[in-house]
C-alpha cells in the first residue's frame, strides 16, 4: 500500500509539473517529453512523462486543445526494449466528453536490467475531424 501511495504521489507531481510547464522536484528520475503540434485546428499540447523512483514506474500523459471539443482521449504505453524494437509492458486509456483537455496515469513495478520508455497517443474528436499525434519520453534503465 505505500509503494502504492508513493507511486501516485509521484504520478501526482509530475502531472502538477505537466500543468504548470515548469519543472517539479520528486525523488528519484523524472522525464518528459512535450510535443506541441503546429499544424492543428483543436491540438495545442500532447505530452507524456514517465518518473522513476527505485523500480516503480509513473506514467502520465496529457492532450489539450485551445477550446471545448466532443472528445478527447490520451492513451499511455509503457514499452519495453526488446530485440526487435519496442513492445508494450501495459496501457493505461483516458478519454473526456465535451472537455478541452484529459490527463491519463498509472504506476508499474519494472524490472531490474530493462530499458523502457513511455509512449502517448493523442486523439481529438470535434464533429467529422479527427487530429492525433503521438508523444515519447527518452528511454531509461531500471537499476
């Protein structure tokens, strides 16, 4: 229950730091990774972040549109380094009606030795127009 507790509280922050554009103190190895899409009508931000702290793994992601749209959904992949590329270890799916931005987050015990990343997809719905864009964190080794 406390590595729960921990791993939350660490989600929490870095969403704090999502929200705030700024960078936030937390134990233990924080990354992010902000796209800003340039050529989209609703899209304004798609960013995904990950947090270590021991062998727990944080990870969120956040769309945002500069007005209320239909709906919008941000999908979080915790991936891991395999032979062949990159294969995904667990997701986490968010998704908002009638909202102008959604948060998704989740924690996972990783491995010792293994390299993960995070990846967020990004999608925005508004009448017949769909935009998506895709987000990663830089790779990192769970000692």
């Amino acid at each position: 229950m406390v590595k729960n507790l921990k791993s939350m509280v660490l989600v929490l922050v870095g969403l704090v730091s999502l929200a705030l554009g700024q960078p936030v103190g937390a134990q233990g190895n924080v990354q992010a990774s902000v796209v800003n899409p340039q050529a989209y009508r609703y899209m304004y931000d798609a960013s995904c972040l990950s947090t270590l702290d021991g062998a727990v793994i944080g990870v969120s992601g956040v769309t945002r549109t500069y007005s209320t749209v239909d709906k919008i959904t941000t999908t979080a992949y915790l991936e891991k380094k395999t032979s062949s590329g990159w294969s995904v270890v667990k997701s986490w799916t968010n998704s908002t009606r009638s909202s102008n931005s959604c948060k998704v987050s989740g924690s996972y015990t990783g491995v010792p030795g293994t390299t993960y990343r995070v990846r967020c997809y990004h999608r925005v719905d508004e009448g017949n127009l769909i935009e998506t864009n895709t987000s990663y964190t830089n790779s990192f080794t769970v000692n």
